[in-house]
C-alpha cells in the first residue's frame, strides 16, 4: 500500500497527525502535511486508513 498527500488539497488542520503520528510529519514553514513513511507496515495500515478517512480536505490517499 502506497501512502501520499496531496499538497493542493492540505490545508494544514493535523488530522492525520493525531490518528497516525507515526506516519506523518508537519512541515510549519509550509503548514502541510509531511509524509513519513509511504509504504506503511500491515500494523500501520489501521492508523493509515484512520488518517485518509478523516482527513477535512480529503488530502490523503491510501492505494495498493
């Protein structure tokens, strides 16, 4: 699974740091998301999908 942000669409509100903050970063000169790992482990998907699931500005996606 492939994990990605797109930066168009972010608009800084962190949600997915809170559901996985082990898989993203946040850059504050730029106030978008930072994707840490992109290949998430079978235990990190879980907390991927929490992250695309309730990210505002639908900026996350998870793909095979």
């Amino acid at each position: 699974m492939k994990l990605a942000a797109d930066l168009g669409l972010c608009q800084g509100h962190q949600e997915c740091l809170a559901e996985a903050p082990e898989l993203f970063g946040f850059d504050e000169d730029s106030y978008q998301v930072v994707v840490r790992v992109p290949e998430p482990s079978e235990q990190q998907l879980p907390a991927a999908r929490a992250a695309v699931k309730y990210c505002p500005a639908f900026a996350l996606t998870l793909e095979d």
